[in-house]
C-alpha cells in the first residue's frame, strides 16, 4: 500500500493554521500511515501550534508586505527569494504527493513552488474577498476550496468548489457540553454568559470597548469570558474577577462555546465559520485593518441572512450599549439570530475538502 505524503502551509494567525489543521487530521484518519510536513513563517505562532498538535513543522524567513515604507518592506524581495529557494529544497527532500495551502505569508512560495515542480496543490480560500497570493497562485492550482458563493471574479470557475471552511470537529457537539463548560469555567449557571473573542492575537478596539462597557455589563448580571489576545494580556488580566475572566488564549474553544449565551467576535473567516456551527446570538465587530475590508464582507454574508448583527468600529461609542441590552432583553430575537446563522453552517467542510485532495493523489 503506497504511503502518501502531504504537505500543508498556512499561518500568521489562528484563521489560516486551524483549517489546516483541520485537513491534515482528516487525512490522517484516510490514510493512517501517511507522512505530514507543515511549512510555516518562522515567527510566526504555527510554529508552537502545529507542533502542539503533533505534526512536524519547517519555518521559512518571510513576511508581509508593511503598507508603508518600512525596512520590512525593502527587505521583501530577499525573503521572498530565500524562502522559495528554501521552500524548493524541502520540496525536493520531502516529494510530497500534494501541496495544500491555506493562506498566510509561508503558504505564498511554497505553492508556487510546488506548482513549478508540478506537484498538484490545493488552495483552500477563507475569505469572501481572496488576498492577492491567492489570486496569483489559483492560475496554476489544481483545485480551489472555497467558503463564499459568487468568487468566479477572482478565480477560474472550473476549478473552484464550494465547500465551506474547515472547522474544529469538536464544536459539532457542543449541545451536549453545557454542564461540563460551566464547571470547567466555574460559571454561574442562573447568569447570562457573554464570551469577547478578539482573535488569537487580540483586537485593540473591541478590548478598549469591553473596559470602557465592563460595568454596565456586569450591572445587567452578565459574566463574561473575555479572550483578550497575547499582545494584551498583560494590559488587561488586573479586570479579573468573579464575574470576569480574562484569558490571553483560550484552549477548549468547544466548552467556551458551550458554555456561552451570547458572543461578540471579529468577523475572520474561521470565526465566522465556527460561529455558524455553534448557532448562538453573536454581535460581528470585523477589523477595518485588513486587505479589502474583507471581514465586513465576511460579516455582511451572515447579517443580511439575518443571522448575526453588525457594529462597525465607529459606532460602537454610540450604538454599543444599545444593541447589547435590546439583545440581552430580547429572547426572541436572540432565537431568530440562532436559527438563521446555523442554516449557514457547512459542518462537513474538511471532508469535502479531503475528498477532493483523495481525488487528485489517486
């Protein structure tokens, strides 16, 4: 029986690394003797998170395009050159029957190395607005994964699926996890709980927002579960208390979930995923910072199904504390809202996505 051998990029943020890893433990399930070899950035967090979940990892030294005039930004062309180079050595050593990219700076070159070495790659796009990498390396991809509906502007037709995006397999059971969430999280089970995902990095503005707020919530006999991301833990852990925790990462995303009344979240691709999935009431509050706006876009998909509500960043002084009481005070609305955004889950995103890469290497 022939052994596969599989490799995935994809990294910079939580958004990019969880589907891969998503995909990689769905082969892995196929093909139990198969060989695994992540490529990330290498500062950046895949190279603790994939390790973590038991793969092996190589890092090339590459980064983002600054918006401005930076050093960063002259020294571009270098690590873009080296890290093709790099990426072509590990193809060589490691003869991967596939490539499979799920975005992120590392996933760029490796791709486009494969796809000069005709090793078939699989791109596995998150957004509703695809990055430029993606574009570029969709000419020569063999098949396009993707989780929006209307994308032909950007990427040939024929070779693009629908399949959503992939998503930890955990969360399908959350139904069943409530009690032990509330014990994990020593909630109080009579009190309304708010979870704040900003990211794995953090979001500034939705932490400032939740500071500025955080005693009108309490007040409204709210508890609150509040990720704040690593780059703000240290600013914001002295607001713990029995009402509020406060967590730079959280681990079991699942009892997070389960344990949750209501979230206000960023509106990244994989987030918007999961929070279909999940099915509770969420107020989407999308980064304005990234490429083309492409969160708002995300976000915009769900809330004119009805399936979320929307708060830009320029209106949360004024409209913030609004919508969240007419939400909390509305059990009606917040049954609408959660009915409507499961109707947009694709719980079965990974396997259509491991079908298809089965039908390329076979």
């Amino acid at each position: 029986m022939k052994t596969y051998k599989f490799i995935l990029s994809g990294g910079g943020t939580g958004g990019h690394i969880y589907p891969a890893v998503a995909i990689a433990n769905e082969l892995k399930l196929r093909f139990p003797n198969a060989e695994f070899l992540f490529v990330g950035a290498q500062d950046k967090m895949e190279m603790q998170k994939v390790p973590q979940a038991g793969y092996k990892i190589k890092g090339l030294w590459i980064a983002g395009l600054q918006r401005k005039l930076t050093l960063q930004n002259l020294m571009f062309p270098v690590k873009l050159i080296d890290s093709l180079l790099k990426s072509r050595r590990i193809i060589k050593e490691f003869k991967p029957d596939i490539a499979i990219g799920t975005g992120g700076f590392a996933s760029g070159p490796l791709l486009q190395m494969a796809n000069m070495m005709g090793i078939p790659t699989v791109i596995q796009e998150q957004n509703s607005f695809p990055g430029i990498t993606n574009k570029l390396l969709s000419k020569k991809a063999s098949a396009i994964c993707v989780a929006y509906e209307n994308l032909e502007r950007f990427f040939p037709e024929d070779k693009m699926i629908l399949t959503g995006n992939p998503v930890r397999q955990d969360l399908i059971t959350i139904e069943s996890k409530r009690e032990e969430a509330i014990a994990h999280f020593h909630l109080d089970k009579n009190k309304k709980t708010l979870l704040v995902l900003g990211g794995s990095l953090g979001a500034r503005r939705v932490n400032q927002l939740i500071e500025k707020e955080l005693e009108a919530i309490i007040g409204q006999g709210v508890q609150i579960i509040w990720q704040c991301g690593k780059l703000y833990f240290e600013e914001y852990k002295k607001f713990n208390s029995a009402q509020v925790q406060v967590m730079a990462f959280i681990e079991r995303m699942d009892l997070v979930y389960a344990g949750a009344d209501m979230i206000i979240s960023r509106a990244g691709a994989s987030s918007v995923s999961e929070l279909c999935i999940v099915g509770k009431p969420v107020i989407f509050i999308p980064s304005p910072n990234v490429a083309e706006d492409h969160q708002t876009k995300n976000a915009k998909a769900i809330v004119d199904k009805e399936g979320a509500l929307l708060l830009k960043e320029y209106e949360l002084n004024e409209l913030f504390a609004v919508v969240f009481q007419n939400l909390l005070h509305d059990e009606q609305k917040q049954k609408q809202l959660s009915n409507n955004i499961k109707l947009l889950a694709r719980p079965n995103a990974t396997k259509m996505i491991v079908d298809k890469i089965e039908e390329l290497i076979k």
